[in-house]
C-alpha cells in the first residue's frame, strides 16, 4: 500500500471544477468515466452533462470494456462488381485513452488481461494500441462494500498499481496524487483547475487512509489454492455449485478478468463485418461442436471450468490469477453462488 | 491498413475435389489473391473464413513440399461448411493460419513411424505422408505403416494418391471398412482390430492418430500392447475454436489449449491434462 508522504506531487481539485476539468481532458483524447445506469455504474465515454457516479464501489460493470469492448469491429469486407470481398481495418485512435475513476481491482484484472492479450501468444493488436494509449487517473476506495476482498487477492483500497494518478475524495473536494511521469503529463497542462495541497490537507487524507481498513482474511495463497483444485477434480462440491447455477452467465460478463469471446459475422454476402464480442464460458453453446458433440455440455463441467480457470489453470500457465477480489460476481449471482466460499473451501486451514 | 492477428489472407478456390460417394466431402484448393503463402508443417491447421458466415478451423491437407497453394478437405457439418460447399471455382475466401504446433518430425527422425487414421479426420494425416513420401524428405522417417479405416469403400478420401503410395517403398498401407460393396477385397475390419492383427514392429518406432474419438479410445491400447510407451504416440486432437491463438477460451484441456499448444499432444499429455485417456 503506498501511504501519502510530501515527496507525492498533491493537487486539490473542488467538486464543482471536476466538470470543467474534464471537458477539458477530453478535448486531448479518449476519457472513460463511470456513469450511473440503472443501480449500476459503467464505463462510458465522457461528454459534457454526463453524469459521474465517483461512489459505486466497485461500479456495476468492470473498466474491462474499456480495453476489451463489449463488442469490436475486426475488420469490414465489401464485395464490389467482380465479387471480390475488400477488407478494411478500422483506423485505430492514436490520441491517449484517459480511464478515469477506476479502481484498485480493476486495475489488477489489466495484468491479467495483458497476460491474455499481449503475452499469451501473438498480441492482439487492437488490445495492445488501446493499452499503449491508457493513462489512469485511479480513485481510492473510502467505503468498500461488503463484498469486496481485494486485501486477499494483492489489492486493497488505497493500493495505487495500474495508476498513474490517484485521486482521494476528500470534504467537497478531490486530491489528486501523482504518481508516474505519465501521469504529470497528463495532468501538467491542466494544473490551472487545481489548487496545490497544504500541509493540513495532506494530514486530513493521511487520516483518511488510516481510517479506511479492508480486513477480510489472509492474502489468498494461489499455488496453495491451484494444487488444492487440480486434486480435488471429483470433489461432489462441484456438482453443489453447479446445481445452484443457472448458467445466465452474470459472473463472467461482470468480472474484470473474464475475456472469453466470440468471432461473429454480421451482415450479407455482399457486405459486413466481423466483430469480436464478449462470450460465456458458461453457456453450453460455448463449447458445442457443429457434429452436436459437446466436452463441456454439463452445467457441472462449465461451474468447473470457471473456478479452474481462475485459480488453477492460471497458475500452472504462470499467469496472474483469474480473480481480484472485486466482489461483483457475489453481489450479482442471481442464485448467490459465492467465490469467495469456493476459495474458503480449498484454502488449508491456517492460511 | 493495420494487420491484426483476426485478419485474413484472402484466397482464391482454384479447385474443388469431390471426394467421396456421398458428395458432402469436398477438397478446396486455395491459392492467394495478394501475397505469399506462409510457411507451415503437417498438423498445423487454419482458420477458413466465409465472408459473411464467420470462421472454422481445418487441418492443411496439403504438404508444404506442395509450393503455390494449400488444400483444405471440408466435410459438410454445420452453418460454415454448408455455406463453403455452395461456393464454387474463382471464389474469395480467407485464412488465417498457420495456426498451433506441428506433427513433432525431429521426434519421428531415423524412427519408424505407424500411422493410424479414421474417416475424415485423414486430412492432416495425409499432409504428414505426402510430405514423408517426397525424396528430399523421405530419409527424416524409416518404415511407415498406414491404417486407415472408413464405413464403407466410397468414403476414402484421395483415392488416386492412396493408389499411388502402395507402390511406395518402406510404405505399407492397410486400408480398411466397417463394411464392404461388392468391389472391396481388402479388410473388413474396425481400425484398433487390424492393427492388433498386422502387429506393426515397434521397436524403435512412434505412432500417430488421427480419428473419430472411440476410434481413437479403442487404437490406443493396443499401441501400447505392441509395446509403444505413452511418450511415443502422438494425438491430433480437436475442439471447437474460434481466435485459433490462445485467447477466446474455448479449446482448453485442462491448462493447454488445443489451438495454441496442440493441436498435436503425446498420449502422456493428454493423460496428464484430462480423464478422457
């Protein structure tokens, strides 16, 4: 956890200036803000008299789709006279991607998803652009909700990795600390907005961070939990978790982590597009064969694959584990199937 | 134009084999429309494209030796292949490959080498052989014994190079049906029953299979019988897929991923990654 301390470059923003502020961030390039929808909040593209919903802990939907669209056009085809399909890649933005408000789990769930998309095997091009754009003004998390654990999975409310700033809700304001030089940047010709913190500032948001604790067990051991699983294939606790499911999928659709998709052709033979779109490991069409044959055709197969993949096949792949701690699959599970009772179940105990 | 690993080449159909009595089995010859062909190895496979339908996976029937164009054999199935059999000779596709890991041929190196295919699944079999059978390649594999195996005589796929590769030497070929027509002389024998029966030598060889799943289930004890260890036999698995790079999350055994780590596994991998074996 990093602590306040003077050597930060702290800046105060007033609540009624955030506005203003970014109206003019977003004039320089891409800014995602989390607006409130419905009972959640999501993250969508800034414009002016939008909303912003800065208290959602977490917000609803994750900051995933800030770099991995709900649904993105690969590539467009056209056939002309001769029949002959013409391909065009849509232009990538080169301007910076602002995420503004996101917090310390999603921020964990992008190792994860660069370890998909970017090491795994060749980097997927339209991911590693919007990457390279990303700049994160992070938000630090002054009321965690009951279903955040993100102190047991190597996050934690005030945890600032993935931020290039952090801003601190504070009295009828916001401070603002700087973190990396991006993130100076990014803020430098904007600093006429802010005011610069004083010393009695700096001890209210000192107090602030003592006084916002997440306690809810010992860090999570990951090579502990993956050999626990991988031996425990045939545990009936498995047939429990998939009787509950009901297969909608809600979990994977808002986790932060989860990056199953689909490639989907939409239009005519004669022109369309193919589109990369969020798919379900939990769905029996996911892995269901044109011969009708399907290996995960079982409800009890895909409850399986869910929590192997996260916590088992990760690990053994040397990638970040598959979970953060973000709690919005437990608030979300229609049927209260609990992620944090399947890592209770195969933690040993005294860890 | 940015190139990104869900973009296809685009090629052409230059050809189309009928290949079997039924007419739902059809070998395309592709050759591309812009660029070159990239280098690939037997067991590897591509992403074909119908604009408009989407995308599936299909094993190079082809060999590399084979210089300006690939071939694909494409059983009529599902929504794709449907659509791809309508197509016809000058018509654009897309591919996107290769894709995944490659028959391991240092492992088949001065080895004997017994090779065991089912019905359709033959195509990737068939890239493996016509490669071993071209002289500059001949000397990377000693004896090869082919089984090969269809429900009945009108489904072998490539009939005029089956034909030519008996006259091959350090080659046997051991075709079989589940059921005869009144022209078939050869065996009428499940696959995993005429390979106990012939009893290749397997000293100092290693196996390959490539087949419908009980095909497979039932050959590979009897692999092991004549005496192959588990380490040797190679298996060309498949899954459904759609990114063909590791990352849609559809294909996985266990911890491996049939696209990016396979689709060929040894018969120990296989085991350590999923019941199924």
């Amino acid at each position: 956890m990093t602590r306040t301390n003077t050597s930060d470059s702290l800046w105060i923003l007033p609540a009624d200036a955030l506005p203003a502020f970014l109206s003019a961030l977003a004039e320089n390039g891409e800014l995602w803000v989390p607006v409130p929808v419905g009972e959640g909040a999501r993250f969508l593209p800034y414009r002016e008299g939008l909303p912003i919903d800065l208290t959602q802990t977490p917000p609803a939907h994750p900051a995933k789709s800030i770099l991995f669209p709900h649904s993105e056009v690969l590539f467009t085809y056209h056939r002309g006279d001769d029949g002959i399909p013409a391909l065009t890649v849509p232009e990538f933005d080169s301007r910076f991607l602002v995420a503004f408000g996101v917090r310390s789990c999603d921020l964990h769930a992008i190792n994860a998803l660069d370890a998909i998309f970017l090491k795994r095997s060749v980097p997927d091009t339209g991911y590693q652009q919007r990457r390279e754009r990303l700049r994160v003004i992070g938000i630090a998390c002054l009321s965690p909700a009951a279903t955040c654990f993100c102190d047991r999975m190597g996050g934690g409310p005030f945890d600032t990795t993935g931020m290039d700033v952090q801003i601190v809700p504070f009295e009828e304001s916001y401070l603002f600390r700087i973190l990396t030089e991006g993130g100076n940047q990014l803020l430098n010709p904007y600093l006429d907005y802010f005011q610069a913190a004083d010393e009695g500032a700096i001890r209210k948001i000192a107090a602030l961070e003592e006084g916002t604790s997440l306690q809810t067990g010992q860090p999570v051991d990951f090579e502990d939990l993956s050999q626990a699983i991988k031996t425990h294939n045939d545990d009936p606790y498995w047939e429990d978790l998939a009787n509950a499911c009901l297969g909608c999928g809600i979990c994977t659709f808002v986790c932060p982590v989860c990056s199953c998709f689909t490639l989907v052709d939409e239009g005519t033979p004669r022109a369309g597009r193919r589109v990369r779109a969020w798919d379900a490991c939990m769905f029996s069409t996911f892995t269901k064969e044109a011969s009708g044959h399907n290996p995960r055709g079982a409800e009890v197969a895909r409850v399986k694959q869910r929590f192997f993949h996260k916590f088992y096949y990760c690990i053994e792949n040397e990638e970040p584990p598959g979970c953060v701690g973000c709690g919005r699959c437990v608030a979300q599970c229609p049927t209260s199937i609990d992620i944090r009772e399947v890592i209770r179940h195969y933690q040993r105990e005294g860890t | 134009m940015n190139r990104h690993p869900f973009l296809p080449q685009r090629m052409k159909i230059a050809r189309i084999v009928d290949e079997v009595a039924t007419h739902d089995i059809l070998t395309f010859e592709l050759v591309p429309l812009e660029g070159e062909i990239a280098s690939y190895l037997p067991g590897q496979f591509a992403e074909i494209s119908v604009f408009g339908v989407g995308e599936a996976p299909f094993g190079y029937a082809s060999s590399p030796h084979e210089e300006g164009l690939v071939r694909f054999t494409v059983k009529r199935m599902g929504a794709l292949t449907q659509e791809l059999h309508r197509l016809g000779e000058g018509a654009v596709v897309g591919m996107r490959g290769p894709l995944g890991n490659s028959f391991e041929l240092d492992r088949f190196r001065g080895k004997d080498l017994i090779v065991v295919g089912g019905g359709y699944a033959f195509t990737t079999l068939r890239s493996l052989i016509a490669y071993l059978l071209t002289p500059e390649h001949r000397g990377e594999a000693g004896r090869i014994t082919l089984f090969y195996g269809v429900r009945n005589p009108g489904l072998f796929l490539y009939k005029p190079e089956l034909e030519q590769w008996r006259d091959a030497e350090d080659f046997s070929l051991h075709l079989t049906v589940d059921a005869a027509d009144e022209d078939w002389t050869g065996p009428v024998a499940l696959v995993p029953d005429l390979v106990k029966e012939v009893a290749p030598e397997t000293t100092n060889a290693v196996a390959v299979v490539c087949g419908p799943p009980p095909m497979i289930r039932f050959t590979l004890p009897v692999l092991e019988e004549l005496g192959l260890r588990e380490d040797d036999i190679f298996i060309s698995m498949e899954m459904k897929m759609k990114c063909g790079v590791g990352m849609c999350g559809r294909c996985n055994l266990g911890p491996k991923f049939v696209c990016k780590d396979g689709p060929v596994f040894t018969l120990k991998e296989l085991r350590e990654l999923t019941d199924d074996f």
